[in-house]
C-alpha cells in the first residue's frame, strides 16, 4: 500500500527541484528526513513539508510507521507565471518563474 501527498505550483524551479528529488527516492523516512533537514538546497525545505504529510496521511490509515519508505518522489513542471520587466527606450523584457508539483508516495516495506 502506497501513501501520496503533493505540493501543487511550488514556486521553485522543477530543474532545481528534482535534484532534491532524487537523493530521497528509495530511502527509508528517518533517512530522507535526514537528509532533508541538513541539505543546503531550497528544495529540501518544500519536500520535507510534503514527506511529512504523506508520513501523516500513511498514519491515518493506521500503517506501521517504523516500515515505510519513500517509494516514489516526483517532479513535474507546473505553469509558468509570466511578468515583465522595463527596460531602456519603452522596451520590455520578459521574466518567466516557473513552478512546481512536488509528488512523494511513501510504502511500506516487508
């Protein structure tokens, strides 16, 4: 049985995100928590919030906490809020800032 919690429109970049994503999947929640709470990266501070509601959601369907793992940690692009900047001689420049959906399964190991 799978737990899954998401964090839809982060507001950090999904090519940032997924480095974070990455040094979590497959490992054990005390683990990942770890890992989280001492990385340097912005990311690690919206995965901890997500891990710790697929913890959350895990408990109240009664699973054995001590068990589970992270089983799948996902990034997916989400949209792109546009803005623009002025510039010199009535110019424009575009700004792009992209966003995130943050999705993490946690599952029980046997």
């Amino acid at each position: 049985m799978s737990y899954k919690a998401t964090h839809k429109y982060a507001r950090i970049s999904p090519r940032k995100a997924r480095l974070v994503a990455d040094l979590i999947r497959g490992k054990r929640i005390d683990a990942a928590l770890a890992q989280l709470e001492f990385s340097k990266k912005r990311a690690a501070w919206y995965f901890k919030a997500v891990l710790n509601s697929a913890i959350a959601n895990a408990e109240e369907q009664d699973a054995d906490v001590s068990n589970l793992y992270v089983s799948e940690s996902r990034v997916d692009e989400g949209s792109v809020i546009k803005r623009w900047r002025p510039k010199d001689r009535g110019r424009a420049h575009p700004i792009h800032k992209p966003t995130s959906h943050l999705i993490i399964s946690v599952g029980e190991r046997n």
